[in-house]
C-alpha cells in the first residue's frame, strides 16, 4: 500500500508508543466511494497497530475545493450541503474504526476556521510559506502550465488551509503523522513545513499508492457511475457485484489491500485459486469480506441469492422469498414491461404475455416454439404446456413476473 514515506516516520512508528495520525476526507458528497476505502483501510491498520487514529471531516476545506488531480475548478458547495455530507460520511467511518473509549477521533475542520479572520489566517499562516514554495507543488504547476483557465486564489491556498489543519493537530492533539493518497504528498509536506517554520516543531508524513485497475482504468469506477458505500447510491448487491467481477490480477491486489486476511489465508487463496480459477475463490472472498464489512452479512447473502436468481441457479421458492424492494433492486437493468393488473385477473394465455402484452418474443409461433424446446420460463419454472393461463396467483410480491428465455435473456413485468 505505500508509496512514499518521509525519512524518519519509520523510526517514530517503531518506537513501540501510541502515537495520533490523521488523513482528511473532503465531504463532496454524502457518501464515500469505494476509492477512499484505501484511506479508510490505512486508518485501520494504524489503529490495528495500536496507534489512535484521527479522521478529520473537512467542512470548511470542503468549502474550498482540493486542486489535486484537478483539471478544473471544482464546484463550492453550501453549508446545508456540507452538513448533510458530513453527517453520511461520519456514519460510514464509524463502521470501520473503534470510536469507544476515545479510541478513535472524528474532527472538522470548520470547528478551527469558521471563527478565525482572514488577517489573522494570512499573516499566522501565510507569512510562513513564499509563493515560490507553493508554485513549486506539482498540483498547482500543472493547472498553472496547462491549457485550462488556470487556478483561482481560492484553490491556490487551499495547501496553505490543508497546512494549518496539520499545525492545528499537532499543535492542539498532539498530532505527529499525517497519511493520504500520493497525490497529496504535496499537501501533507506543507504541513510538515508550517509546523517546522512556526513553531519549530517536527512531524512526519506518509502516503499510499493511489489504485488503478490491472487494464489501465479507474479504480471505483463503473459503466454507470462511481462505486458508493452508501447503499441508497449503490446497492449492495451492486456492491458486491463490483468485487465479484474483479479480474484475477486485480482481486490478488484487492484482497491485500482490502481485507484484514493473514498472508497465510491470502497465499493460500491464490493457490486454490491457480488451481480452480473458474471458481473465482479469490473474488468471492473479496466481495463479501467487504461488502459484509460495509453493509452487513445479510447484504452478503442477498448478493449471493441476487446472483443465483440473475443466472439461472434460483428455484421459485427462492423468487417467493424475496421482498419487493429486493426484487426491484436486483432486476434494475433487466429489460422490463408494465402489465395491467386487469390482464391477469381475468387470467391471459402465456403465449400472449410473452408476445402481444410484453413483446418479449416476437410472435406467438416462435413462442409455441421456443415452449416446445423448454426455452421459454415464468419465474423460473420451465413453461411446457403452450395453453397454459396466467393469472395473479403468480405474481411475485403480488407486483412482478419474470419471464426467461435461456440462461441470460430476462424480462421483469410489472402488474399494476
């Protein structure tokens, strides 16, 4: 997981005391991503080490806007905004750390800003770092040397607020270490120099590899967006499905980075896994070591029976056992029809569901086929009779029927 370390971290975190470190998460929005979980992992592991970990909740920073790997301005956001963020944000991070006893800590920064006048933040803080040491920072160079519009005042001091949130810390919680992607290395340093210019204090910095996926692409990412851990964002079954369809390069990497496994657990993983790679041993792992940790075991095994019923393995007692919502959620991408409830009362002959009331087949001779070869299912049991009449009491969740044709092919109909 790490990427650079400054010289003298390792000495201090091997001295065998507790010592407080700290990444920031900016609250852009009112859930993580799957693209924090690195960050959110380092935490773990650092207070898994026995040291305390701070997660500071940047409500004023957010204000401002990180320009890291920024090629543009980003937007600012309002207050209301943001204390809705931060409220979604300090819900999931409770999920991961040990916050009892004051194990753990949960800071923002607006709690130090909001009060403090800009004179006073300009001749504290700014009079301590020149403009030729923040030009220097590579995330600034780049948008000031790139085609775009530049950088603003207001992004260009944003390593200077980042800065005194380190000075803060330390100054205030006897913060020593600051960790965070390799993009903020630049960030993080500008700390380590305040504390050292202002108060001739010392600290130290740490950052991990930022991930990308073994094809090139971006890590949390989709065909349909970024990869939530908020479940009303990203279900869980999705969820899982993101981890479940890891290929066999990025699934090694994952679960080291991603799961608390020994190196004893992972090496034998990967044996297994060489040995039986359609098993997919190692992505199933994954998937519901986090999925659980994020959601809950429950979620695990609705993703497990979601999969089941999307790939041919579910029996209709599995389809009856599941809620409407659960049926909603995992046929979101399947083709779908909406029915009149009064078709079915009076009942309808299969044939026409499939062909005149849904279009699911294109006409009722290749239907009369398709029954005859055993290719055509309704909720998953095999139609074999081409008179056969549907009528409500086979309505799953008394909403829903699903038709199949072959292993793949679905379509959800919504009665209604």
């Amino acid at each position: 997981m790490l990427h650079d370390v400054m010289p003298g971290t390792e000495a201090l975190l091997s001295k065998g005391q507790p010592i407080k470190g700290y990444i920031g998460f900016d609250p852009t929005a009112d859930s993580l991503g799957v693209g924090h979980l690195v960050q959110v992992m380092t935490l773990l592991h650092f207070q898994r080490a026995g040291h305390h970990p701070i997660a500071l909740v940047g409500g004023a920073t957010g204000l401002v806007g990180d320009p890291s790997g920024k090629s543009s301005e980003r937007n600012l956001l309002t207050e209301d905004v943001l204390a809705h963020n931060l409220k979604g944000i300090r819900a999931q991070l409770e999920r991961f750390l040990d916050f009892t006893g004051g194990r753990a800590t949960l800071v923002n920064n607006a709690d130090w800003f909001r009060g403090m006048p800009f004179l006073e933040f300009i001749r504290d803080v700014g009079k301590h770092l020149t403009v030729n040491y923040m030009l220097a920072k590579d995330s600034v160079k780049k948008r000031i040397e790139g085609d775009g519009e530049g950088m603003s005042f207001t992004e260009f001091t944003y390593q200077l607020v980042q800065g005194h949130d380190f000075f803060h810390l330390w100054r205030e919680h006897g913060v020593q270490l600051q960790m965070g992607g390799s993009d903020q290395w630049g960030n993080i340093v500008t700390g380590t120099e305040l504390i050292r210019r202002r108060a001739q204090g010392q600290a130290w910095a740490l950052t991990t590899q930022l991930i990308t996926k073994a094809d090139g692409t971006k890590f949390g990412k989709t065909e349909s967006g970024n990869v939530w851990l908020d479940p009303a964002r990203t279900s869980p079954y999705e969820f899982y499905q993101f981890w479940l369809n890891a290929s066999d390069a990025d699934a090694a990497t994952w679960a080291r980075i991603f799961t608390l496994r020994s190196k004893e657990e992972l090496e034998a993983l990967d044996a297994q896994h060489e040995k039986e790679p359609s098993a997919r041993h190692l992505q199933r792992m994954l998937a519901s070591d986090v999925t659980e940790r994020v959601h809950s075991k429950a979620d695990v095994d609705f993703a497990i029976k979601a999969a089941d019923v999307l790939f041919g393995k579910a029996t209709i007692e599995t389809l009856r056992s599941l809620t409407e919502g659960q049926i909603a959620s995992i046929f979101k991408d399947v083709p779908s029809k909406d029915v009149a409830r009064d078709e079915l009362v009076k009942g309808v002959p299969f044939v026409e569901l499939v062909t005149t009331l849904t279009g699911f087949v294109e006409s009722k001779g290749a239907a009369r086929k398709l029954i005859e070869q055993n290719g055509l299912a309704l909720n998953k049991e095999k139609v074999t009779d081409p008179s056969k009449r549907i009528d409500v009491a086979a309505l799953l969740s008394d909403r829903y029927l699903l038709l199949s044709r072959g292993k793949k092919d679905n379509c959800l109909v919504r009665v209604g």
